[in-house]
C-alpha cells in the first residue's frame, strides 16, 4: 500500500501559501509599473486637494452614461 506523502492538511497550507505568494507577485508587478505608480500619485493628490465625487453622483453618473 502507498501511503500519502502529503497530507490533506498540508495540501491545504500549500495552496493558502501559493495564494499568498500570487498576491505578492501581482503586487511587485504593479510597483514596477510606473504607468500605475504615476495614477496612484495622482489618485493621492485628487484625494489631497479634495478633488473627490461622491458616491451618489457617480451613481448617477454611470446611469447616465
């Protein structure tokens, strides 16, 4: 008989693992993208200025459109 060589547990904790590890990666290629880089610091100083809409105008807006 051939016993398992890894458990149903460990399975479960590599998956979590290469999930996380995904993420990471998924975030290291945004840092690198410096099209993003520069929309988030543009996205920080709208928020800064107050250059904001809020929720229900933009409803409206996308109902609109």
């Amino acid at each position: 008989m051939i016993r398992k060589l890894i458990s149903s547990e460990d399975k479960q904790k590599l998956r979590e693992a290469r999930d996380i590890l995904e993420g990471l990666v998924e975030t290291l290629d945004l840092l690198l993208d410096e099209e993003v880089i520069e929309k988030l610091q543009r996205a920080e100083e709208d928020i800064k200025k107050g250059r904001l809409t809020k929720w229900d105008d933009f409803l409206k807006e996308l109902k609109s459109a």
